[in-house]
C-alpha cells in the first residue's frame, strides 16, 4: 500500500481537507512557519507557494511581505483552497489557485517554496525543475521533504491495520518512491545542485509528533494516509482506528519521527 492507498493524490487531499486544519496546529503548521522563517520573505516580494494545503506557509509568507507584496498560493484539491480562502480572508495580498503547480504558467518569483509537496509530483523531478523555472533569475528557492524515515512508522501500521481488519495479506515494506533517493542531506543538496541551484544549503530540522489517540488518528483523516480509508465503510473505518491506535500501543509508538529537510537555493 502507497502513502495514498488506491487514490490518486487529489482525491486523497480532498477527503483529508476538513481534518487537515485540525492536524495543522500539530503538524503543518509548526513545519511551515520553520520553512518560512529560512526561506525568508521580505517585504514587497512575490512569491509562489506550491502545494499550499490549507496555508500553513502561505498564511505566514503574506503575513511578511505585507499588502505590497504578493503570495500565489497553488494547490490541486478544491476543498484545500476553499479551506485557505477562508483562512485567509484578511490577506487581500494571498491569492488562493486551485491548479496543478507543475503547469503554473505565473510570473517570474522572488522566492519559490513548497512544503512537503514535491514528491507527490508524478514526475519529481521534472516538476520540481518547472517550480525553479518558475522563479526569476537570481530569486530563491525552498523546498521542504521529510527525512528519511521520518512518517514511515505510523503508516505501516496503518497498512497492518487494514489488512487486520480487511483479512487481506499483511503488506510487505513499502515500495520505494522516487523520494527516497533524495531524502538524506547529501542526496538532497545533490539533487536540487543538479537540478541547477547554486549556494545549495539543506538544514536538518528535527522533530517528533507526539502520538496521542487524537492526534495519532488526525494523523490518518488529515493528510495524504486518508487515502487508504477510501474503499472502506463506516464500520471498517472504525475498527481500522481501533487496531491502528492498538497496535501504536503495542509497538510503543509513542513519538512520531517528523523530521524535515529544508532545502534552498539559488537560481541562475
Ligand atoms: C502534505 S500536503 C502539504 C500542504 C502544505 N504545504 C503544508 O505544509 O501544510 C501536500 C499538498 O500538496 C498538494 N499537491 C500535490 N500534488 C500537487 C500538484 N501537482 N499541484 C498542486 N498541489 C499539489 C496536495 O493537494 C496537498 O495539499
């Protein structure tokens, strides 16, 4: 089973909408309001923010290039941009796009970013080298990614508690994404230098999530892992929470790795 189960990504941001606010204040937002806080916007800039979800770095990148400023803010769920126009009802300067980032077409940026969205790209790389373009000669780029590993232990017992409830074979190790050849610094910084970054720099920002039941099981309704609930019913639903949240118990699973890598560069 993938991070999305069956769906594709839309789908899956779309059903996890209404509790991805909720998971914010745990865990979107203390990751975005970092990544901002080394991506630096300064007052005036224009910016892209790509795969904005509900605004956890967009809301605070208008914030800090003010009203004459400018934060287009992209994503592919409608539910998500509908939930960041609300959010960002004052921020006349964010304007809010329900679109695929890896064909926005927007003007020349001060400062690309994108938290934790580039590996969802059906094509990484080629997505990520459309977000660079997208910024202006000399403008900067901040892409966030988990580390590796960081995320992968609740979602394998998620998977083993679908197929607990499911009676379907238990899962073997997750299939490898195209993610996990960038997920370390070195690899990391490698990779955005060869996709043309000059004074390449990858920061290691460590972190846990505390795994409370409600945040263990926010974990699930508010991010990309909605997607393996998808093909179930109320009922299976229910029991998926039960054994997930048992077997988070049983395993000691207690803190959550959410690491992050914050990458940024140059352009040329
Ligand atoms: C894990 S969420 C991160 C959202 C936000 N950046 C944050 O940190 O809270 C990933 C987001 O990427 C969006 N996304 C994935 N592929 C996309 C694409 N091709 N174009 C625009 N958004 C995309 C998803 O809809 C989802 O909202």
């Amino acid at each position: 089973m993938t991070r999305l189960g069956k769906i594709g990504t839309r789908d899956a941001f779309d059903a996890a909408a209404a509790d991805f606010a909720a998971l914010g204040r745990h865990l979107w937002e203390p990751i975005g309001a970092d990544a901002v806080s080394v991506a630096s916007p300064q007052p005036g800039e224009r910016v892209l923010d790509a795969c904005c979800g509900t605004g956890a770095s967009a809301i605070p990148t208008a914030a800090r290039v003010g009203s004459g400023g400018l934060v287009d803010a992209v994503d592919i769920s409608g539910p998500m941009v509908a939930e960041l126009r609300e959010r960002a009802a004052g921020l006349p300067q964010l304007h809010a796009h329900e679109a695929d980032v890896t064909a926005w077409g927007g003007a020349r940026y001060d400062l690309v970013q994108s938290v934790l969205g580039v590996f969802f790209f059906p094509d990484m790389k080629a997505g990520t080298r459309h977000l660079i373009g997208a910024a202006r000669p000399g403008g900067r780029v901040a892409l966030t990614i988990w580390r590796r590993g960081a995320m992968d232990p609740a979602g394998r017992q998620l998977a083993l508690a679908v197929a607990d409830v499911t009676g379907t074979e238990p899962p073997g190790e997750r299939p490898k994404r195209p993610g996990d050849r960038v997920n370390q610094p070195e690899s990391f910084s490698a990779w955005l230098s060869a996709l043309g970054l000059s004074e390449v720099d990858v920061l290691v920002r460590e972190r846990t999530l505390s795994m409370a039941p409600e945040v263990a099981w926010l974990l699930v309704t508010g991010s990309g892992y909605r997607g393996v609930l998808s093909e179930l019913g109320p009922d299976e639903v229910d029991r998926v929470r039960e054994r997930y949240l048992a077997r988070l118990d049983e395993t000691g699973l207690t803190d959550l790795d959410t690491t992050t890598l914050v990458g940024t560069g140059i352009t040329a």
